[in-house]
C-alpha cells in the first residue's frame, strides 16, 4: 500500500535542519520511501493526503513521563516538599489500576496531539501503561517503579520486583512496547535495592533502566550525609551508572559526574518547565552535550510541568540556558531538539494538527486548580494553526 503525503512543509529534522516547502512523502507499508519537492510520482492507486501547506516531521520524542498523573493536573500547586507532603499520600489513595490506565489513556491524547509518538515512562502498575501505549499506536519505554516509600502498587520490594518480572513477561518482543525498571531516585530507592536492579539489568540488557537523578537540594544533602557522595557517586556505587541509564533532571551534576556520566554513555532527559516550576536551578544542558551526553528535552509528568506539549519546552529550555550563561549566545533555538542523540526523530510521520484557540481551555484536561492550570499550561498560542 502506498501513500503520498503532498503539499507538505516537510521538516526532515536533518543536522542542518533543512525546510523543504511544497513537499512530498511516499511511503511504502510501514516505511517512509522517499521524500521530496515539488510533484510527487503519479503511483496506481496510492492513497493521497493533501497536507495543506502544514508541517510534516518526525514523531518526537518525550524522554521522562508520567503519562498517568494527567489526572492530578493542577492540584497541589505552589505547595513546597510537596512529593512527601502532597504527591505521595494523594497517590498512596487514589493510585490503582484503572487510574493509570484512564490517566494514561488521557495524557496519551495529548502526547499525539501534540506529535510525541514515542515516550519513556515511570510510574505505578505500569503494565497498564503498555497496555494503553499498545492501543494508541505509539512507541514507548515502560519503567515499573521501584521505590522505598511505600508506594501504591508495591508493600515490599520483592513486590515491586514481581510487578517487573510481570511487565517483562508481557511485553518482553513487543514491537513498539520496550519494558523498563525506574528505580524511583537515590534518596527513595536504598542502595542495595538499587544493587539488586543493577543485577537485574546485568541479566536483562535489552530492559533499560530509568531514574530520577541530581534533583533537589535535599537530595545532595541526603546523599552527603548517607553515603558521602554526591548522586551521581550513588549511582555508580550501585552498579547502574551505565550504557542506556536514562536519567532525567541532573540539575546538580559536577564536573567530574558529567565525565562518569559521559564516560558510562548514559542519556539524560532536560525537564525545564518542570524544574523552573519547582524552583530546582537550570540544568547544565550545554556542559553535558559538549560532553557527548545526549540531552533529550522532556515534559515530566504533567502534575509537575503542567503539560505534555513537547513544543511548548522549546523556548524555555532556550531561555534558561542563557539565563544560566548571563549571555545570548547559549542554546540557540534550532539547538534545543538537536541533541537527543539516537532514537529522536525515528518516528512514523505526523501531522500536527493544533486546534486549540490561543488562550483556550485545553480540550483534554481535568484540572485540580483552573488558575493555575491556565497560567502554566493552557495559553497556547496556536503555533501551527488548525490542521483539522
Ligand atoms: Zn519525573
């Protein structure tokens, strides 16, 4: 079956970044043929797209998620500790299955419509997740959590540890699906738990392992004071500072971590609104891909950046590195996507369709806290217009 997509601003995601206006498409099954300018070939009974003049590019990527937390949008907004204040007593009582998989289902409307079509995901009863990234098409990394506190879908970490055997078992070949263990950070997963998911990935290389890394004050503190190392060091003592670590925030990271980080070839994933939101600092996007390390840009989950617009990370993510440079010069816009390293952009592609009037309320969302929800997520610009 062939299809053509025409009259299409094509944005191949090139390392130049080239535009190709009143471009084409052909694609063959499940595999993108050709692209070009101009006319498209005259092809026998090829189903034809009229794009319209809209943008055609690669599905993006999200690389840090909690797809299912659309469901606690705006809700303890402004509130300070509020992961043990807040986050984790409200997810402790309403967390279960059928919350993730309506969660999910939701945020994941929201990813397409705003031209995600792969994700990397962590939270709880994460083969509901799969299940609902299966459903929609889409490609994603499914990172079971493991964690010390107590959370909702684990008492123990034998638990945890089934709940992963559980995800790996269903998912273990999928073509899109790609199970995960996150163990959930250093200061909430203990050190020899984070050992046991080390010896875990050593026996499983094709499960990639995810955590939150080098966030928060406390979090040097609290390694500072445990182990005398800085979270990075943690880590690597535990064995799982390694090939793949997908590792989101490293707001805190040294010199010397970048090098361990660059040296073990981890990825990172650069959650700015999320970070600026929570008052954490500005990663050190620049110094870490000046390293080799690939800095992919992600939302977060939406509780914590508000949105799951890829797009709408862009800007910020540009501005605070200046901010942090005190200069114009660093991340200049075309810069931001650019260094995601392998996996970015490898998607089907996607047609943007943005219908959503500027300042308009989101069509998705439940929302804990509309004033809030409206100052940081909703007042979308209609960037692209409506592609219907
Ligand atoms: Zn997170």
């Amino acid at each position: 079956m062939t299809v053509l997509v025409t009259n299409a601003t094509l944005l191949p995601c090139t390392p130049d970044m080239e535009v190709i206006e009143g471009g084409y498409v052909r694609i063959e099954g499940e595999t993108i043929a050709e692209i070009g300018a101009g006319e498209p070939p005259r092809i026998e009974g090829a189903e034809i797209l009229d794009a319209g003049g809209d943008i055609v590019m690669p599905g993006m990527v999200n690389p840090h998620c909690h797809i299912a937390m659309s469901l606690f949008r705006g809700l303890g907004e402004d509130v300070d500790d509020r992961l043990y204040r807040y986050v984790l007593p409200m997810e402790r009582k309403f967390v279960t299955p059928e919350m993730v998989r309506v969660g999910t289902a939701l945020g994941t409307l929201e990813l397409i419509e705003a031209g995600v079509t792969a994700v990397a995901d962590m939270y709880y009863f994460e083969t509901e997740v799969g299940r609902v990234l299966d459903r929609a098409g889409i490609r994603g990394v499914v990172g079971q959590t493991i964690a010390d506190f107590d959370p909702p879908d684990h008492k123990t970490i034998d638990a945890g540890f089934a709940l992963v055997d559980e995800l790996v078992s269903e998912f273990s070949g999928h073509p899109r699906v790609t199970p995960s263990i996150a163990p959930h950070a250093p200061y909430s997963t203990d050190i020899a738990v984070m050992e046991r998911v080390a010896r875990f990935a050593d026996d499983h290389p094709e499960v990639p392992v995810q955590i939150h890394l080098a966030e928060m004050d406390s979090e040097m503190e609290w390694c500072a004071k445990n182990h005398g190392l800085r979270p990075v060091e943690v880590v690597e003592k535990a064995g799982l500072l390694r090939k793949g670590l997908i590792c989101a925030h490293c707001l805190h990271v040294s010199g010397s971590d970048i090098e361990k980080m660059a040296h073990a070839q981890v990825c990172v994933a650069h959650n700015a609104r999320s970070n600026a939101k929570a008052g954490r600092g500005i990663a050190p996007v620049g110094a870490m891909r000046a390293a080799g390390i690939p800095v992919g840009i992600a939302t977060d989950g939406p509780m914590s950046g508000n949105t799951l617009d890829l797009i709408s990370q862009f800007a910020p993510v540009s501005m605070l590195q200046k901010l942090l440079g005190h200069s114009r010069k660093p991340m200049p816009g075309r810069e931001v996507p650019a260094g995601g390293g392998e996996g970015a952009g490898h998607g089907r592609p996607h047609r943007l369709a943005r219908a959503r009037q500027a300042g308009g309320p989101d069509p998705y969302q439940p929302c804990g806290d509309t004033h809030a929800a409206c100052l940081r997520s909703l007042c979308h610009a209609g960037l692209l217009g409506d592609a219907g």
